[in-house]
C-alpha cells in the first residue's frame, strides 16, 4: 500500500510502498477514508516534538474495518469507525475514574512507535521497521490499529466529518464542555482560530457562552469564527490582545483557552482574565516550552491555568454524542472543512497549514 513517511525533522513526507502486517489479537485493519491535517503532527515533522523513526504519521481518521483480529468485540468487518490517537484500556485508574484521554497505555505506543504489544505492522520493502506515529498512523491507505482506538459511527456519517470529530472537534468542543462547563452567559476568549480552536468555539456557541471573543492573525478565519458564533474578533497582527479583550470586557473574561501552543499567548491569556477566571490550555507547544505566571496575581486574583488534553473527554461516549449533535443539525461541521487533498498532497497540505490556510484540510488517500 501506498503511505507518507516521515524520516527526520525538516525533511517532506515521502509516499513510499508500505508492507502492512494483518493485524493480530485485538486489532483491526481500517481502510482510511479520511484523515485530517492536524498541527501535532506538524509538531513532529518540525522536531518540535519527538518521536521513534522513521514513522507514518497522520492521528486524526475515520474509515472501514476491513479485517479485525482475534478477540475483537466491539466492531466487525464493513463498520465504518473513527479513529482515536488515545486508546483506552478500561483499566487503568484514569480510565476507571472517566478520564480516558490520560490512559496509561498511550505511554506504550509513544515510546516504542508500536501498537499496545510495543510492536510496529509496518514495514518497507527493504525490511526495515516503520512506527505507528501515536498509535493510528493513517496517511496512508490503510492502517492496523488497537480495538481500544476505534469508535464505531452511524455509516452515513460523512468520513471527513467523522475524522475531524475524532481528534480537532473532540479537542476544542470536550475542552469547553468538560472543563468550562456550565457556560451559559460566560464570558469566552478562544486564542487560535484553526480546526480546535474553532471547534472550541461551536462549543461555546452552543454553551450560551456570551461574549464570544475570538483572536487570530488571519481574517479569514475570524471571518469564520463570526459564522460559527463569535461575537467580538481581534485580529492580532494588527491589534493589541490584552487592551482590545477588556475593552469589550472591562475587567476581564471568565474563560480563555489557548488553541495555539505558545508562551506568549498562555501569558496573554492570563492577563485578559478577570478576578477567579481561568486559562485551558489546549495546544501543544515544543518540547521544555514554559511560561511565566505572576505569583502574586495567581494567589490574589484566585486566576487558574488548566491543561486539557483531548478534550478531557470519554470518547466513547462524547464522540457518539457530538456525531447525534451533527446529525441533529446543532453543529455546522461541514463549515469546519478546508480543502481536500491525496495522499500525494499531503506536503502541500502542510505548507498551506503553515501558510494559515482556513479551516481543516483533509487527505483522501483514494482519490
């Protein structure tokens, strides 16, 4: 099969002839119809984050079970499923307490680029070992993954909707709903206007979140933020954060959360709260990346700073939850997606991520 390679930091994917091994006790092969162009996987490729190599990457997908191993239950040959980059064991503490997204097992497949036995299905023609990039590895035409990382999904789902719920809406949507909570009437900052962070805003939106203030460096995508429920946009290339924020909200927001990954807009975060609010930090920043928290106004100010990782979510069932919101019409997700590309495109998709191209672009490894 045909699936893009990434070798080293700084060097473009390579689509490359890939051997995939069929897949063994509690694994399934997937046919992947979609997968979504997704900023950590960039992280990777830039060196920003690390990784076993060489590798295929690609975390955020959806597609048909092709094949399931032995002791598989939960899903069957022609399921369409989505993807999940943090499996779940069901038996670890953060999975018996309802916090799947820090299962203890996802140490093992970061660690040996392998599914949960520690081992790879990938392999190039010359023999060599290829790693499963987090567990999923879907730049590519199919892929072999643990049963704890795949939800089945109602079969007129659209897959590139049901990729992107998979790792951008799940992120940005589960960060509002299961960290802010109750946000009726709160007063919201999303910091980033790609795929999680305008996910964070649908989440708000339909959280009663007001106002909504959403910050970016591209037009375009506050332009897209507007549509999806934002009542107030600074276009930080041109506009002061901190100042524009509590001009619309003297005093502060309740909320921010950071969908960027950066200490500059963590420590802006912070100053655009008011007294008791809190900052969610959602994205990823590079490896040893720190920020600065004023003591002083942290104690005083009772100001929070909370991580949230995959939304905070139990994916099997906020996934299901989001995809019924979809198909209920409560959720405009097609407005989410940005252009599609083949697989052979996909280093194109990047330099256009890179470019702050709008939306959330997807690779179609059929077309």
């Amino acid at each position: 099969m045909k699936a893009a390679v990434f070798y080293e930091p700084g060097r473009p994917l390579a689509i490359e002839d890939v051997t995939l091994d069929a897949p063994r006790e509690r694994e399934v092969l997937v046919r992947v119809e979609a997968a979504g162009v997704c900023h950590t996987d960039l992280h990777y490729m830039t060196g920003d984050l690390a990784c076993p190599t060489p590798a295929v990457p690609g975390h955020e997908g959806a597609g048909i079970v092709e094949e399931v191993g032995p002791g598989v239950t939960t899903v069957s040959p022609g399921d369409a499923v989505v993807l999940m980059w943090r499996p779940r064991c069901g038996r670890c503490r953060f999975c018996a307490e309802g916090r799947p997204a820090l299962c203890e097992s996802a140490k093992i497949q970061k660690a040996t680029g392998g599914l949960l036995d520690g081992t790879t299905r990938l392999r190039l023609d010359s023999g060599q070992e290829v790693k499963h990039l987090l567990g999923v590895s879907c730049f590519a035409e199919r892929c072999v993954v643990a049963e704890q990382s795949v939800i089945r999904v109602p079969t007129d789902i659209p897959f590139r909707i049901a990729a992107l719920v998979g790792c951008a809406v799940i992120t940005g949507m589960g960060a509002v709903l299961n960290v802010v909570g109750n946000a009726a009437g709160a007063s919201v900052l999303v910091l980033g206007a790609g795929g999680v962070g305008l996910s964070s805003v649908i989440g708000a939106k339909l959280a009663g979140a007001h106002p909504l203030i959403v910050a970016d460096v591209v037009p375009d995508k506050l332009a897209l933020a507007t549509r999806f429920g934002a009542t107030h946009t600074i276009d930080v290339s041109t506009t002061d954060l901190v100042p524009a924020v509590h001009d619309i909200c003297p005093g502060g927001v309740d909320w921010a959360l950071e969908a960027i990954g950066r200490t500059q807009t963590i420590e802006e975060a912070l100053s655009c709260l008011r007294t008791g609010g809190s900052v969610v930090a959602i994205g990823l920043g590079k490896v040893g990346a720190t920020f600065q928290v004023p003591l002083n106004e942290l104690v005083q100010q009772e100001k929070r700073v909370i991580g949230s990782l995959y939304g905070s979510a139990n994916t099997l069932t906020d996934i299901p939850k989001l995809l019924a919101l979809y198909q209920a019409g409560r959720l405009p997700l097609e407005d989410l997606l940005g252009k599609a590309y083949p697989l052979t495109g996909v280093n194109d998709a990047y330099r256009a991520l890179v470019d702050g191209a709008v939306g959330r672009a997807v690779i179609l490894p059929k077309s």
